[in-house]
C-alpha cells in the first residue's frame, strides 16, 4: 500500500483526541498526538514509542517504533 504523498497537518490536539477516542481509542492519557496525513490521525504512545493510527474506517495499528 503507497504512502500518501500529501504533507502532514496538525490538528488542533483536543479535536484529534475527540476524535480518536470515539474511534476506539484507550488510555489517552498515554499518547501523543503527532500529525494528520492522508486522512488518519496518527499517535505515539509516550512509554513504547509504537505509533497507532485512526482513520474514518476505524483503527489501524502501527507498530513503528523511532
């Protein structure tokens, strides 16, 4: 699958949590908002550093770590 070439965004971070949190997203107390691109919300989570994505379609898990 390509990665989508548009530049990332930033969102206001209350709005992506809102969002993502309504997608399924737990704990958010233990991630950070990073950016939007291709039309996910991605997040880091502050200990593992493994990224998780949200899209329109629900949850995407990625396990990148930096």
């Amino acid at each position: 699958m390509a990665e989508s070439k548009e530049n990332p965004k930033v969102l206001d971070p209350g709005k992506a949590f809102d969002l993502a949190i309504k997608k399924g997203l737990e704990n958010p107390e233990e991630y950070m908002y990073m950016y939007t691109k291709g039309g996910k919300n991605y997040f880091k989570h502050i200990d593992t550093r493994k990224y998780v994505k949200f899209n329109d379609g629900g949850m995407v898990r990625k396990t990148r770590v930096y």
